[in-house]
C-alpha cells in the first residue's frame, strides 16, 4: 500500500512539475512569437492611391488614363505610399510582360507621393502594366492602362482631296 500511495504522488506530483516545465518555456517563446507580427506590421507598406496620368501638378495627378492613344507619347505613374518611412519602393513599367523601365525612391516619410514618367514609342501599344514594388521584392499594387492606335481617319477633307461642290 506505501508503494501504491508513493506511486500515486508521483503520478500527481510529475503532471505539476511537467506543467511548469513546460509551461515557463512557452511562456518565454510567447513574447517572441508576440513581437514578430508588430515588427512586421510596422514596416507594411501599402499604396493608398495609385493611378496613370497625363500629368503631375503640385505633386497630385490631374486626371486619370486607363486608355491612351498612340498620338501621345508621355504618360506618368503616381502613387502615395504610407506607412513605409526610410524604405524603398520601385515603380516596375512592364509591356507584353517584359519589364522596360524601373524607378526607385526613397520614402521619407508616413505618407509620401512619387511618380514616375515613360516616353512611349508609338509602335508598343497594347496593355502597360506598372507594379509597386518593396526593397523586398514583394509587390504592394498594379494598375493596367492600354496603349492604343489613333484613328487614321482625318476629321477634316485633306488639301488633296477638294470638298464636293454643290449640286446645281
């Protein structure tokens, strides 16, 4: 009967012990595991706003293009970038899935605004794709806008080909 007693205290003192052992361990890795999210939430990145332009004045985008015809050449990609001071981020120009351009900027601040500009040749039309890119290559936005061909039809009678004249 000693032996059975002494056995059962074993049995109810180890389960303590064990879940102390194990419990100071997990303890100590929960502050570890704690602070990993709000590093990385610190330094998340987002695009607040993003779009194509014809334009930047006082550092905001005048309009917005989703489609530009080939008589035009220069085209701008805005974005504001928060939550991301002394960061990079690159602006990727992509046509028919080629990269053709990047800019990089240094962010300076919460929310910073940056743009970058193409000269388009008017023979790449199709779709241009730009993506916001981190320092660590994780993509943050896209925007699309396709490149299209102007009209070939004058809107007005060439000097070569005279008006009709009136019927008498």
């Amino acid at each position: 009967m000693k032996k059975l007693i002494a056995l059962l205290s074993t049995l109810v003192v180890l389960p303590a012990f064990a879940a102390d052992e194990y419990s100071a361990p997990a303890a100590a890795a929960a502050p570890a595991t704690a602070a990993q999210p709000i590093a990385q939430n610190k330094s998340t990145e987002t695009v607040a706003r993003a779009q194509f332009t014809s334009a930047i004045q006082d550092r905001e985008p005048v309009d917005k293009v989703t489609k530009l015809l080939n008589d035009k050449t220069s085209i701008y990609y805005f974005s504001e970038i928060k939550d991301a001071p002394n960061q990079k981020v690159t602006h990727r120009w992509e046509h028919d899935g080629k990269v053709v351009h990047e800019m990089s900027f240094d962010i300076g601040g919460e929310r910073w605004r940056v743009y970058s500009n193409k000269t388009l040749d008017p023979n790449q039309t199709g779709e241009w794709k730009v993506t916001v890119v981190d320092a660590n290559g994780g993509t943050l936005g896209t925007n699309t806008f396709t490149y299209e061909a102007a009209s070939a039809t004058p809107t007005q009678p060439s000097a070569a080909q005279p008006a009709a004249a009136p019927v008498r």
